[in-house]
C-alpha cells in the first residue's frame, strides 16, 4: 500500500476512535433534514375504519455515518388524540436527529369507545376534561394501547426494512413516548411473548351503544362499529417477515404499565429510562386509576364533572422503578429521574403532566441509549468501511491523488487492474460514482460530490480512501 495512503486510513481510524469514542451520539452537532407523511401501512380502527397510518424522518446531515441508531417517537393524547407533530415530539425528533439518529415520529390508532350514561355537567365539556375521555369500560384502554404497540411494532420493522435508504443500524432501535406514547413505549419492549396478551385485547362483548350527547363533540364516528373482535397477535401484521420488532431499549415521560409482571423479562433486557412526577394528576406516578387524581382530587371538590370511574389502574415511573429495585438481579439497566413532588389535593392546577427541563430529561434520555450504542461496537467514524478490505501492500495498487481532492480525482492504474469496475462510495454508504478503469489514467470530476470522506471500491472488494474537501 502506497505509504501516504497507508498513514491516511490508520489516521482515519484512529481519529475516529478518539473523537467519537465517547461522545458518539450525544451532543447536538449536525443539521437534519425531514421526510413527512411516509405511510407505514393501514390497520382497521376500533370502529372499524381503515386508518393509513403516517410517520416523519427525521435525519441528521453531513455526519457521514453509515449505521445510524434509530429512535422511534410516540405521542400522547390518552389514546383518542393527539399527533406526531406535536411540539415535544417534534422538538425530540430534531434533537436525535442533531445528535446523529434517525427519529421517526409515528402516528397510530386512536379512539375508544364511549360511554352510555354521559352528563354534561359544567367542566366536562372543555380542555379541563374532554368528553371524548369518557370510555364504555376498561377493556378499552387495554385494547387501544395493543393496537398502538401493533402499529409502533410494524413502524419499527418498516424502518428496518428501509436501513439502506436511511443508513441506519438495524441492530440499534430505540422507542420513546410521552404519556400515552410512554405506555406504548414500554408495551413494545416487554410484551414479547403471546402469553401477555391482556384477555381485553381478544373477543369480547360489544360496547354499548354511547351516549348521544357525545354526537356534540364529535366523539363518535359515522358509521360506528360497536364489535369488539379479537385484536390478533402482538407483533400486528405490518411488514412481518424479514425483520423483527426487537428494540434495545425504551424511555418512558410520564407514562407507565398496566400491568407491573409484565416488566419481567427471562432473556436479555432492553435499557430503560423513566421521568415521572409526583405533582402529576393524569398518570399516577405510583399507582393509581387512570386520570383518578383529577377525577377524586380535583373534580370532587366542586362537584362540576363525572368522574374517570371507567379507567384501569396503571403503575407509573416511581412504581416501575420500585419493581425493579425490589426484584433483583433480573432487571434491565435503567435510569429512573422521579420528581418527588407530590401533594394530596395540592396539584390540581400544575403542570405535572409534561416535564419539568425538558433539556436536561431529552439530554439524560440520550446519553443512557447512547452509551448502549457505543457499547455494542457502533462507532459512526468506522462504520462505513469496518468491513473494506485494505489491499495487500505485494502487489500493484491504483494510486489515488491528490488527496484529499479538490476537484478532479486522479487515479494512475496498474495493468493488472485495468478493465476493473469500481464505486466511488461517501461514507454514508450513498454510491456516488460507477465506472470502469479502462486505462492507465482514469480521471473523475468531484465538483458535484459533497465534501466528506469516500472510497473508492473495487469489484473485487478493495477500498482506497479519500476526502474531498473545498
């Protein structure tokens, strides 16, 4: 190998090593672009409506890393509303993105079905307490966090299935939410086995028929199928088959579990982080009913709104917590930032529900995942070319110069390469360039490559590197 050459690609190595060994993945360095509405398939909602289900990629520019993790977003909304777009998804979205991520924001399946004996009392009919939060019964919630999990299960393996489009590492998926989205989060994760498939989420009863006065706010849907069939298996039916649904870790804002045993995990263990408050009136941060802090705290007090009596008890960020001090050794690596600020009758009217430095909660989230990136061997300066071969220094070698390159790559060529096809590859894993070298000297215009670090590789599996620089 010529010696300059030879120095280049240790220097390379090395350099990547050093720069990126320990700070890969956590600090806000790069531009993103994004690609909105990508449809990720349909599914059939609880009232039987076929929904095309959306996602936005975001992706980190000029970082020229070929194995990108991937961070899966998932919204709240308590399961009947809520977006992708919404502003602290879109704000993490970007903030992965900056950090050399892919984040995908994802929409799934919303809706629940109502109750029959609604009253319009005075402060259920606005943002205090939306009438569409008024569910037939608890099977509810289970059934429309399985058919979130369904679709973020199917998002996940259609983000796989695209890794050479987005560059990104198939082995270092990751899924966050809020609220809600912090459920689905930790559904996907844990529920990997069929036997945890709630009994709400296969045939039972249909709902009865809702209340009418719901027809005001627009909670029903025309037509209205009031079935509840079998919801099917845990992984869904989107894009089964090639690639699996299996994540490296989980972050949950101020969401929780319905069920503490499903958090036992035989096999290996996904990482974990938790950011709850106590202060929090929606989701109990231990364990409490569904929306039952506002409904016996807050809306008893004055009388003015049914309660949430329907909702199933959930176990929030300090109970999850708990469960893993108290169960030993079979637990997986977590990071748990509780804020403990509870006061009985004393939170009605604070934020609880959000987060307290959404900075330093997105900042901790990353670091946690992003170390267990680096551990598993990704390193976004080698990822490209870990698996180029460098040509054996006994034998003639294209030459490459000037190096790094300007505007025009010279490349001198021995007899015996000559006729070989080549790719001229950025690091990303983008083919820039194909072609033959079908005489001594093959020259190549890079006014139009993206400065960065290349290779040229031969077909038979050689790689020369260089940069183009301006």
């Amino acid at each position: 190998m010529n010696l300059l050459r030879l120095h280049f690609y240790i220097l390379f190595l090395l350099t990547g090593q050093s720069i990126f060994g320990q700070t890969a993945y956590i600090s806000p360095e790069f531009p993103y672009d994004s690609l909105m509405n990508i449809s990720y398939g349909s599914a059939i909602d609880y009232a039987g409506h076929e929904v095309d289900l959306l996602m936005d990629i975001y992706k980190p520019l000029g970082e020229y890393n070929c194995k990108r993790p991937i961070m899966v977003l998932v919204h709240g909304g308590a399961w009947i509303a809520g977006s992708r777009k919404d502003p602290g998804i879109v704000t993490m979205a970007r903030a992965f993105a900056q950090r050399g991520w892919v984040a995908a924001a994802i929409n799934y399946r919303l809706g629940t079905h109502k109750t029959s004996n609604y009253s319009m009392f005075a402060l259920c009919n606005d943002q205090i307490s939306a009438p569409c939060g008024y569910i037939s019964d608890s099977a509810e919630v289970y059934r429309a966090n399985y058919r979130a999990m369904q679709d973020a299960k199917g998002a996940i393996r259609f983000l796989k299935s695209r890794h050479n489009i987005d560059s990104t590492d198939i082995d270092n998926v990751y899924i966050a939410g809020e609220s809600a989205g912090g459920f689905v989060a930790l559904a996907v994760v844990f529920t990997d086995q069929e036997h945890e498939k709630h009994p709400s989420c296969y045939t039972i009863d249909a709902a009865p028929v809702p209340d009418p006065d719901l027809l005001t706010y627009g909670c029903i849907p025309s037509p209205n199928d009031l079935s509840r069939p079998d919801l099917g298996h845990i992984e869904g039916h989107l894009h089964t088959g090639t690639y699996d649904a299996t994540v490296q870790g989980a972050g949950s804002l101020y969401g929780g579990v319905l069920d503490l045993g499903m958090l036992h995990q035989a096999n290996d263990t996904p990482w974990v982080y938790l950011f709850h408050q106590g202060s929090d009136i929606i989701v109990h941060y231990q364990e409490g009913r569904l929306l039952g802090r506002m409904s016996w705290e807050c809306f008893a007090q004055i009388q003015l709104c049914q309660s949430y009596h329907f909702y199933p008890t959930a176990f929030g960020g300090e109970s999850i917590r708990t469960y893993f001090n108290e169960t030993g050794s079979i637990v997986p690596r977590y990071q748990a930032d509780i804020v403990q600020n509870y006061m009985y009758l004393g939170n009605c009217f604070s934020n609880g529900h959000s987060l307290d430095n959404p900075y330093n909660r997105m900042q901790s989230m990353v670091e946690l995942f992003a170390e267990k990136v680096r551990k598993s061997g990704n390193n976004p300066w080698q990822n490209c070319l870990i698996n180029s071969e460098i040509p054996h220094s006994d034998s003639p070698q294209l030459v490459l110069y000037p190096n790094p390159v300007m505007a025009e790559l010279n490349i001198k060529v021995p007899n015996n390469l000559l006729g070989t096809l080549f790719q001229i590859l950025h690091i990303s894993g983008q083919v820039m360039y194909i072609g033959s070298l079908d005489s001594e000297y093959v020259r190549i215009k890079t006014g139009m490559f993206p400065p960065g670090l290349y290779a040229l590789r031969t077909a038979s599996g050689y790689s020369y590197p260089f940069v183009v620089n301006r």
